[in-house]
C-alpha cells in the first residue's frame, strides 16, 4: 500500500517519519509506516497536521544540532599532544538545546503511533523492545 496524499500527508511524509523515528528502513516497514499513516488520517486529520509540525520540528532541530556541532570545535584546546583529549572551554555537559527539542518531538511522534503496533517494537532509544499482545 502506499501512502494516501489526497488528504493532509504529502509525499515523502513517511520517510521523514522513519528518520525521525529512527526506526530501520524496509520494505516491512515502510508497508507498516504508510499504512499507519493512512489509518491516522482516517482518525484524526487533526492528528496529521500536529504530526505535520512535529516533522518540520524534529527537522530543524536536527539542523541546528548538525550547526552546533560543527561550532562546537571551535574554543577546544588540545589540551594532551600524546592521549589527544580535547577540553571544552568553560565546561558544557549535558544536551544541548537541539538535541532536547529533537528529543521532545521524537517522543511526541512516538505517541502519535503508538497505535502502529508493527514499529512499537523499537524503543525511542533505536533499540528493540518486545510487547506483549493479547488476543
């Protein structure tokens, strides 16, 4: 089955969706994501439209992550010629501000298709998480 665009979904949805989702691509998957998509639409075109966001969300989050490691060389001193630890100036742990907001728009999307039983399998961590289902 394919993705239906003669709703609120525009092509190329369900990729932005895997990738978001960090789940593996595959033909099983993108069956299970498109026909997930559908069913969603049927739902709540509301739901679609908040997903819609959600993406474009992740998206630039993940933009600025990207920009933000690639300034973040920028202020580190090689610090040991022979072991090459680099030390950031003035000390930042933790996530940055990207990443939290990636984070938070993968767990919301993580919500939106927690009905789609054939990806609830994978956690949001990327790993493989089994559920039990009763019939």
């Amino acid at each position: 089955m394919s993705l239906n665009t003669d709703g609120n979904w525009v092509a190329g949805d369900e990729l932005r969706v895997i990738e978001a989702l960090r789940v593996p691509f595959g033909g099983y998957i993108l069956d299970c994501i498109e026909d997930c998509m559908n069913e969603m639409e049927v739902l709540s075109a509301s739901a679609v439209l908040k997903v819609r966001i959600l993406l474009d969300e992740y998206e630039t989050a993940d933009t600025n992550d990207s920009a933000q490691n690639t300034e973040d060389t920028e202020g580190k001193v090689l610090v040991k010629a022979d072991v090459l630890e680099w030390e950031v100036i003035g000390g930042k742990n933790g996530l940055t501000g990207p990443q939290k907001e990636k984070n938070k728009a993968r767990f919301e999307l993580w919500n939106y298709f927690s009905f789609c039983s054939c990806i609830s399998m994978y956690n949001p961590d990327g790993g493989l998480t089994t559920r039990l289902i009763r019939s």
